[in-house]
C-alpha cells in the first residue's frame, strides 16, 4: 500500500514523500489505526526506505491515509492526532517553528 506524507515539519514546503508500507488495503483495514499509521512513520525513515534527497517522516509531517475514505493524521509527540481539511490548511499557514507545537500536547491522539 502507498501512502502520501505531506513534508510540513521542516521548511521544504510543498514537498509530499510516498511512503510504501507492507499492508495491502485490505489487511490494513482490519488492523488498528494505530498500528497503521505506526507503520507509515516506521516506513517513512530513511534507514527504512531510503529516499535521496528526502528527509525522513518526522514530528509535525501529515499523513494522508486512504483506507475507506481520504483521512489526516499529524504527526504529534504524541501520536498522532487527525485533522479536518481546514486544520490542514490552517496548520500549512503557521510559521515552520510553530508547526511543532501546535500538537505537542494534543489530548485527542489516535490511541
């Protein structure tokens, strides 16, 4: 399965990292969420997946998970907490620096 991380976390804005996990979307459907998106962020370094040119998926990147329909997920210090399409866009306007804590102590995290 591919899945589409969008690079926030860093000032490489508009930069998107495909990221291959070993889960087909049907097997991914039946695991949990958190396990899913555990595997994305796992899959997303580049000890993992080397990508030249590309920084590893890091705090404060989105992930963009299409398992049933098209859903948001920061990356917080936390976990992961989801986002509507407007938090994406307001939280693609913060400054690089404010990005990270915006979620840092985000109580509503993927448990």
């Amino acid at each position: 399965m591919l899945v589409i991380v969008e690079l926030l976390a860093f000032p490489t804005r508009g930069l998107f990292r495909l990221v291959a996990i070993p889960l087909p979307v049907e097997e991914a459907k039946k695991r949990p969420l958190l396990e899913v998106l555990e595997t994305v962020f796992k899959y997303g370094q580049n000890d993992i997946q080397p990508r030249v040119g590309c920084c590893s998926v890091s705090t404060g990147d989105v992930i963009e998970l299409c398992i049933d329909k098209k859903e948001l997920y920061v990356i917080t210090s936390c976990g992961f907490k989801q986002l509507t399409e407007q938090e994406l866009k307001d939280y693609e306007k913060l400054p690089v620096r404010d990005r990270y804590w915006k979620y840092a102590d985000s109580e509503n995290c993927v448990k």
